[in-house]
C-alpha cells in the first residue's frame, strides 16, 4: 500500500521518526551512517572520537574540524612510500631488453626476466625489441600489405654508361645493442637509410644498367650491404644489418618499351649461341670419331703396305740369288708368273688363222658385256667361259658356212 493512500496514515517513507516503522524494518538513516564512519576516522587517527550528538544535534566538542593526529599521518605516509617502491618492478620480455636509466644518464640494461629500479621520478626503463627483423625500404614505400608506390627521388640513379636506372631496395636489420640504439643518434633509422642510399648509389655508379638490371643484382645488393656496415661500423649505431635485397631493377618508363626489345635481342642471340653450343658438342663427338676410325684404316694399310713391301723385297732378294744360279730358267719362271697375275681375271680370245684368208667376225659387244666390272670382280671364270661359248657358237656357224676351206679353222681356248 502506498504511503498517501487512504489508510496509509501519510507515513513518509523517507522519515525515521513518527508512525510505526514495521519493527525497524525501513531504510536506515543516511546522515546517521556517514556520522559514524566520521567517528571512526577520527578515532583512528587520534582525533576525539565518541561524544555523538548532543541534544541540539551538534557535536559533543563544538562542531569544529579536527585534525589528524601522528599516528595517521605516518601510516599514510608508509602507504605511499610503499606503492611509490613497488611501482619500480618491471619485466623484460623474452626477445627485449630494457635500456634503465638514472635522472636521464644511462645506468644499465636488463636482460629478460623481473626487474626493480628506483622509481620515477630517480629512475625510468625503456624497452627496445631485440629479436625480431625491422625494414626500410629505398625507392618505394610500402602502402598496404601487397601493394606499394614509388619514390622517384630515392629510386631514380645514375650508372657508369651515363644511363638512369630505377632500382628499388628493402633493408632486414636487428638491434644488436639497445643501449647504443637509443643514445649514440637521434633518428637511427633515417641514419641507416641515409647511409643505405648513398651505398646504393656509390655501387650503382660503378656499373652499367644492363649488369644492374640483369644478372649483377645479387652482387650489387651485396656490395651495398658491405659498404653500410663499413660506414656505421665506427659509430656505434647498435645495429646489425642482416640482409640487402633488390626488389625490382628496371629503365625509366619513358624507355622501357625500348629496353623490352634490346632484351629479346639478348635473349635471341643467347639462344642462338646456345643451338650453335649444341650442335658443335654433337659434330665435334662424330667428327673425332671419324677421324679415329679413318687413322686406325690408315695405320692398317701403312702396316699392310709395309708388310707387303718387305715381303717383296725378301722374295727378290731370294730371287736374286736363283737368278745368278740359273739366269734364264729364272726370267722363264718370272715372265710365266707374271702373265698368270696379269691374265688370270681377263677374258682372252684365241684365233689361230695363219691359213685361212676370211674375215672372221667376233662379237664385241657381248664381250664387253660379259668382261664387265662385275664380271671382272666376281665371276671372271664365268664370264670367259660365256664369251668363249659365244664365240664357239659363232665360230661353228662360220665354219658350216665355210666347210670348203677346212684350212682355216678357228681354234678358241680359254686360258687362265
């Protein structure tokens, strides 16, 4: 039932007094509350605690501020100093190490794990990754995850031809002492940037663009690399620079449709050198082994030659000794071994015609068929037996035409 219905007897529910409160059951009283916490910190703090109200509702000691005593004074005082102590733990991540310094002078640096320094305003730490990679770039600037834009006045860069190349460079370093890294320059990584650039177009000056944009980009990164650390080495930069790699070597745009052809012309003669390298390691091989096979034919013939030669020669110096034993039985023996060779594979023709005074028909024709090179290699037997049959038959025909004259008869043998 609300407080102003009827039969609600106006009770105020936000009054302490009049009416009956339901055996104390209401909110308590909020001024009460707040009295007493007041008390209590009085009382803790060594002030007049107790007294409570007197009957005007004023305090028992006249209503005036009290002041905390020592004892309040030291605890809070040791409450702070403690926080003020604590608030100097820190720790060092693995992969990090924290730079500690001492009203801005430099004091020493923590390795990972928990650590405690004076606190601020005595001291502060810094920490500085040491592990993982960082980048610049040179020529380009990165502007999204897969996509970058060009920076002309860092890319664009003159080689030893007199020639303008663009050439694009990217930078891995790691920090090798946090302290050195922090202190020894303002901005290190413009620093190594400066320095990176003017590497990069030291070595470039000393190329021409073909070796650049071709197959000198690996040397020429190199080459870069070296020179930067030479240049920071003495100045202490805390900087290990871990890699140099061109990304992209390439002729200004407004010539790159020129230097596309001057590449396929490269490309061109290298595949042509190339077949011409293939084709020489093939001939090459044949040719020495024809050269082999016709020296190894040549040294047989010499060792037959030179056999037969002095065989030649022992048989004449044997017969040497005949002949002078028996002159003419020798010359005989010769001039019959000799027309034996010379007249054992041709074909011959005997005509004995001292009486008879007719013309005598020989068939030429066959018999320069038949006494043919063939003949004469493979079959000389057989093509002097086929002229002298020829030559028979014809010669039979002749003499039944001729049997008047039975004194010139044709006698044909083949000799061999």
């Amino acid at each position: 039932m609300a407080w102003n219905e009827p039969g609600g007897n106006n009770r105020d529910p936000w009054s302490s007094g009049g009416g009956n409160r339901g055996n104390n059951q209401g909110p308590p009283d909020l001024d009460e509350a707040i009295r007493k916490a007041k008390q209590r910190l009085e009382g803790l703090f060594g002030g007049k605690g107790g007294g409570g109200r007197g009957s005007g509702g004023s305090d028992s000691d006249g209503g005036g501020p009290k002041m905390p005593g020592s004892k309040g004074i030291g605890i809070i005082a040791g409450l702070l100093v403690t926080v003020w102590i604590l608030s100097g733990i820190y720790i060092v991540d693995e992969g990090t190490r924290g730079v500690v310094t001492r009203f801005g002078a430099y004091e020493m640096t923590a390795q990972p794990g928990p650590h405690w320094h004076f606190p601020y305003p005595v001291e502060s730490v810094q920490t500085v990754d040491v592990s993982n990679r960082r980048r610049i770039t040179i020529g380009y600037q990165a502007v999204a995850a897969q996509s970058s834009r060009p920076v002309l006045s860092e890319a664009l860069m003159l080689t030893e031809d007199e020639n303008i190349v663009n050439v694009q460079l990217a930078v891995q370093y790691q920090v090798s002492d946090a302290a050195d890294f922090l202190f020894n320059f303002v901005e290190p990584e413009a620093t190594l940037k400066s320095v990176t650039e003017s590497a990069l177009r030291e070595i470039v000056g000393k190329r021409n663009m073909d070796f650049v944009i071709t197959e000198g980009r690996t040397e020429v990164a190199q080459q870069t690399r070296d020179l930067v650390v030479e240049t920071l080495g003495p100045y202490e930069t805390g900087i290990n620079v871990v890699e140099v790699v061109i990304q992209d070597a390439q002729p200004p745009e407004q010539v790159q449709g020129a230097f596309e052809d001057a590449i396929k012309a490269r490309e061109d003669r290298e595949r042509l050198i190339n077949q011409a390298e293939a084709y020489r390691n093939e001939v090459i091989p044949r040719a020495q082994g024809q050269a082999a096979r016709v020296r190894e034919e040549a040294q047989g013939y010499m060792a037959r030659i030179v056999q037969n030669a002095e065989g030649d020669a022992s048989r004449f110096s044997q017969q040497r000794v005949e002949y002078a034993k028996a002159p003419r039985v020798t010359r005989d023996r010769l001039y019959i071994d000799t027309m034996e060779r010379v007249l054992g594979n041709t074909g011959k023709v005997l005509i004995d015609n001292e009486s008879s005074q007719q013309l005598m028909y020989l068939p030429l024709d066959r018999m320069m068929r038949s006494n043919g090179p063939s003949a004469g290699n493979t079959g000389a037997s057989g093509g002097s037996a086929s002229m002298n049959n020829t030559v028979s038959s014809n010669t039979s025909s002749s003499s039944s035409q001729r049997s008047d004259s039975s004194s010139g008869s044709l006698r044909m043998r083949e000799t061999r």
